[in-house]
C-alpha cells in the first residue's frame, strides 16, 4: 500500500526526450519509445492484435467490462490506438477500462509532439490533450474519454501502484500490455515482483502482449501460469511474445499473499446492486445514484423536502481546494478529488448538460495568499503543468478584474458551479426515480436481502438490494449510525448586487470565505461558520459578518457594497473531525469491536479478517462545504466498492474516508 506520511509535496518528474533521426529516445534508458520503421503500426501490430483487442471489445456482452492494464503509459500511442479501435468497434452498452501506470509522464507539450506524425490519431490526440493530468502523484480517472472508455491514469513507481491495487485481493485486468523499456535497460518494470502482481491480477484466461522475447521474461510469465507463444517481431525485430493467463493455475505465485495489514476497510458481506435506494437528493445522493444508473443499476432517490436543499441550497458554490508543502490524508484527497470534479464538469459544460452562465463557468478563481505560503508552495508546484499558479497582487488584480493587494494562488480550470443545477442535471437519467416530500426516511432490512424505505408513519416507499444513506449531519439518526463523529456546521450566505467595481469580477476570489462572479444580477458571497447550530432562520448579523469579511479581504470593493437590506440563506453543512469525509460500507459497530478487538493493545497487529457490515448499506456523508469538489469522485469510490471495480484512488486514500476509521480509532484510544 502507498505511504507518503508527512513528505514534501512535489510532482511527478518529466521524462528527458532525445530525437535519433526524428523517433523520440529516453534519455534516461537509451531505448526508443517507439520504432523508427512506423511507430504506429508497430503498436498495432504487437499490441492490439497481439492481445486481440479488437476481437475481445466486439465481443463484450451487454454491460460488461473489458480492463486493460497497460506498465508504462510512454507516449500513449497504445492508448490513443486503444480508444480509436473501441470508437470501431466497441458495444454501445459496454464498457473499457484502461489502467496506465507511468512514472515519469509526458508534459502537455511533450504528448502533443510526440503522437503529432500519427495524423489518423489527431481527433483523438486533441482529446486526450484536453483529458490528460495535472502531474499529481496518484490515480487520476477520466470516465469517457471516448463513449464508455474509462482512462485511470495511475502515475506511480509501477511496483507500488500494483502493490496498491493487489491489496485489494480482486483479479480485474483481462489484458495486459506490457510495455516499459527493453528490460536489459529497465529491469524495475519486468522484477519478480511485478510479474507476481500481474498474475495475481488477471482474470482466468488474461491475456498479456508485449515486444520483448527475452528468455528470462518468458520463463517468468510461464512461471506465473501464463502459457507464452512466440510471435515473428516487427520491422527488424526478429520475435515479440504474447501469453494467456491458465485457469485454476496451483502455483504459489498465483496467489494473493496474506495481508500486510488489517483489513477493517473491506467489507465481509457484499451484494451486487440491481435496485438500490439512495436516501437523500443533495450534491452526494444525486452524484452517486447518476453514476449508479451509468452502471446500470435502478435507482429511487427518496427526498425528505425537494432536491438540492439542505446543503445544496446555496445558488452559488465553488470548486475549492487548498494544496500544502507537505503531503497529507487530508491535502492529498483534497487535491485529488479537486482535479477530478474540475475534469468531471467541464466535460459537461463541453455537451451542454450544463448550461453556462445559469448553472456555472469555469472561469478559475484566485485564494488570496502572502508571501510565506508563497514560499513553501513555489518547490512543490512550479511547473508550467500545474494545476495551480502563484501569482503577485498585480497579476491576481489582472486576472480578477478588481484591485487586490494580496498575492493569490490561481487555480485557472476551476470556477463556480449552481448546486440546483448541478443536482438537476444528474438526476436526467431514465434508470433514475425520484421521490421528493417524504419527510424523515428509516431504513429497514429484510432478511438480510432487501432493504425498505419507510417514512414516518411506517409506510413503505420503496424497496432495493442496496442503500445508500447521504443524508449529511442527519445520518446518524439511523440507530445503525449513532456512533459517527458528524458535526453540523450553519453557513448563511449573502446576495449583494453586481454593481460598481464587483460588476467586472471575472473569477471567484477566495479568502475567509468567497466571492464569485454575478449569477442573473447577483453575487452569492459567502459564509458564515456556526459550528453545532442547526437552525436556518436568516440573520443580519450573518450578513453584517459576510460584508465586513469581504471589504477587509478586498477594500476596492467597498464603494460596491453600499447599505441595503441584504438577503440570502443559511443551510447546514456535515463536518467530520479530521475534515474527511466518509464514504464506503457501514460496519456493524458490535461486530467490528469484537472482531477487531486485538488493536486495543497493538495498533499494528494484522487481524486476518475484513469489516463485519450490514449487507448492501453503503454511506457517503461528512463532506463539508466542498461538496462540489468531493462528492464526484466519491461517487466514483462508492461505485467502484459496490460494483467491485478497480478503485479511483490509492487505498491510503480509501482508508482514510472510509466510515470504519472512526471504529477502528477508538478501538486503539481505548475508548
């Protein structure tokens, strides 16, 4: 599993390119990156018709999954051949998941030279130029980068990002491509070690192409239980292999090792979801009942009052986070489901689901800074493919359209967002059921195999094999959930009029709080903090705050906020007490402390057992007042352990928003 403790953020290195008669050469591993002869029939030939890729998409049945694994992303030419030939012949009603795990991966300017000689290739190449990641360490997913082809862009030492995901103890990748540098120059990328995780993560019958013949990589894969078949190589390479993965291979190699630590986040019981009640209509319940019906699965999503109210109430938010010098839980998650709900919406701006202007703009915005945080941030962020820029008082007043006398950070893909809209928009799916007005919801299990969604009165509403409560600071009304540290956190809002020098703001500023740009004639500025108040009464002492606030952050805007009788909204936002969120199944508190009870006197023992949970109850709740930013790609993580698909992030990630953490925190405090 990936560790980074308290190291200093840096991203990811580039790799240093050489041109030998026009074909790219690392510098780092004297080989070339593809074959001076024809690089793209070289990828074609060993490749995709050496795992028959073609052959393996057509054939997908109707809501199945072909995982490609590729070691060694490179130039993404394979990538680029593998969307094109899905876009050919991939099932409308399938999918293809493409794994790719580099180290040193390409910048922007990099990737666009080097796949720029494959003309067929260029819709395709500008596509991935507009998907491709920030060089963030960790796992980037970017879902339908063509129609229903998934990219999870892994960029990590190849042995601990598989390390990370065999911790998982599923087989997912039905092909490999195994594509690092000839192994003489990169032996890390064909180790012992790295072929033990490639068997352990196949599916029977995997297949794996590559362009090596060597002795050695044959005699590993055959140890592995891969049946290995030479091939004629291509252009002057006299052979390449390709290999199928046997089924029910007895070899200890093929075998998941006994974990290396306790598993108290993996659930013991686990349905797979065909109608599953997702209780709650706010940024959470909506995001993950639109990627449950993608899925296929039916959903009802049961609203106590009507959609996006409660947390989701405000009509202005922002897509927000705060990096840091040094990596943690907390800035790590914060960064990574940032980049990922920046890609997720301004793929709906791009089809029109959004519309801009009502229901949002990404227009960036700047957090107003000083020159010490300026400091720690410029080691760990300055390059031109960052996602975000330090930048002096001029250049933040430039970009704004105000007078700032701050220096600011400026996170230009970011922008502001219309949670209404938003939740309207992900709530348009025909496999989706909406029920508004029900008032509280309490869940009932029968039998272990349904679950029934009754209100008030104990009628039943409606009924699935899995739940999903997202019901915020509300969530532990639910006897199942009394022990969850929630704390709720009033925030009201005040509108003020778009007029004088707020007229030309053209980005969210962010200091204590925010200030975006007009929406319909209005700035939703932005909020109060009023931790446990739970009432949603307006105050003009809230608004007094919010005005004060602004005018101290931002004097030019002074003369534009003159005395007027403001209006605006409080809600009731959902803190947990390390500022993470949760989401993933709910243990049974009784069990977990019973099972687990060994870490009350050794917080490092290993417990050879996973989380006693109720079967089919899932929660995602605690996201504070960064719902926009966190709650697409939890959506993605709960969908993943739902369905047991590869997971959107590293597991110290997953453990650290899982709901058990709390359990398994005060089985160690002794409390």
């Amino acid at each position: 599993m990936i560790e980074r403790g308290n190291k200093d953020w840096q991203l990811m290195s580039r790799p240093k390119i050489d041109f030998v008669d026009g074909t790219p050469r690392s510098a780092q591993f004297d080989d070339n990156y593809y074959s001076p002869t024809d690089g793209l029939a070289e990828s074609e030939y060993v490749f995709l018709e050496g795992a028959d890729v073609r052959g393996q998409m057509a054939s997908l049945a109707s809501g199945q999954t072909l995982v490609i694994t590729e070691l060694g992303v490179g130039t993404a030419l394979n990538l680029l051949l593998l969307m094109e030939a899905w876009q050919d012949v991939g099932p409308a009603d399938a999918h293809c998941h493409y794994i790719g795990i580099e180290k040193y991966p390409l910048t922007l300017t990099q990737l666009k030279t080097l796949n720029s000689p494959f003309n067929r290739l260029n819709k395709n190449l500008i596509t991935l130029l507009e998907r491709w990641p920030s060089p963030l360490p960790g796992c980037h997913r970017r879902k339908n980068v063509v129609k229903g082809f998934m990219a999870d862009f892994w960029f990590e030492d190849v042995k601990e990002a598989l390390f990370d995901l065999e911790s998982h103890h599923q087989r997912w990748v039905d092909i490999w491509f195994l594509d690092g540098f000839t192994p003489v120059r990169n032996e890390s990328m064909w180790s012992n070690q790295v072929l033990d995780c490639v068997a352990r993560l196949s599916t029977p019958g995997a297949m794996v192409a590559t362009f090596t013949a060597a002795g050695r990589v044959r005699k590993r894969l055959a140890d592995r239980g891969f049946t290995v078949t030479k091939r004629a190589g291509f252009g002057k390479k006299r052979e390449c292999i390709h290999a199928h993965f046997l089924r029910d291979v007895p070899t200890i190699t093929t075998q998941f090792p006994s974990p290396e630590f306790t598993q108290w986040d993996q659930p013991q019981h686990w349905v797979a979801p065909e109608h599953s009640l997702v209780i709650g209509g706010g940024l959470a319940g909506c995001h993950i009942a639109r990627n449950m019906a993608e899925m296929g699965c039916r959903v009802t999503l049961l609203e106590e009052n009507q959609i996006a109210s409660g947390g989701s109430v405000q009509p202005q938010g922002v897509i927000y986070t705060r990096p840091s010098h040094k990596h943690s839980k907390l800035s790590d998650f914060s960064l990574g489901a940032y980049a990922y709900s920046v890609d997720h919406h301004y793929q709906k701006f791009a089809n029109n689901a959004l519309e801009v202007g009502s229901d949002g703009e990404l227009n960036g915005y700047i957090q107003l800074s000083d020159p010490q945080t300026h400091e720690r941030l410029a080691c760990a962020f300055d390059h031109p493919d960052s996602p975000l820029r330090l930048i002096s008082a001029s250049e933040a007043s430039g970009i704004s359209g105000i007078k700032l006398e701050r220096p600011g950070i400026h996170f230009p893909q970011s922008g502001w967002l219309n949670p209404q809209g938003v939740c309207r928009e992900l709530l348009a799916h025909d496999n989706i059921r909406v029920i508004e007005g029900v008032g509280p919801v309490t869940l009932e299990q029968h039998e272990s195999l349904i679950w029934i969604a009754c209100n008030a009165e104990g009628k039943a509403l409606a009924v699935g094999d899995t739940s999903v409560v997202t019901t915020a600071w509300a969530a532990n009304q639910d006897t199942r959930l009394q022990w969850l540290p929630l704390q709720p956190i009033r925030g009201q809002t005040t509108m003020i009029e778009s007029k004088g020098a707020l007229a030309h703001l053209n980005c969210t500023v962010c200091h204590e709080g925010y200030t975006p740009p007009a929406r319909l004639g209005s700035h939703c500025v932005g909020a109060t903090y009023g931790l446990n108040d739970v009432e949603t009464d307006e105050r003009g002492e809230d608004h007094q705050t919010n005005v004060n606030q602004l005018i101290h952050n931002i004097p030019s805007l002074a003369e534009s906020v003159t005395a007027e009788s403001f209006r605006g909204a409080a809600a009731i936002r959902c803190a947990t007490s390390d500022y993470l969120p949760i989401v993933g199944s709910v243990p049974n508190e009784a069990e977990f402390n019973t099972t687990f009870a060994g870490l009350k006197h050794d917080r490092k023992r290993i417990i050879d057992a996973k989380q006693p949970n109720y079967s089919g109850l899932w929660l995602m709740t605690g996201l504070g007042s960064r719902g926009l930013t966190s709650a697409p790609i939890l959506a993605e993580v709960l969908v993943s352990q739902m369905f047991r698909r590869a997971p959107p992030l590293p597991r110290y990630l997953l453990r650290a928003i899982s709901p058990a953490r709390f359990l398994k925190r005060r089985l160690i405090k002794g409390n």
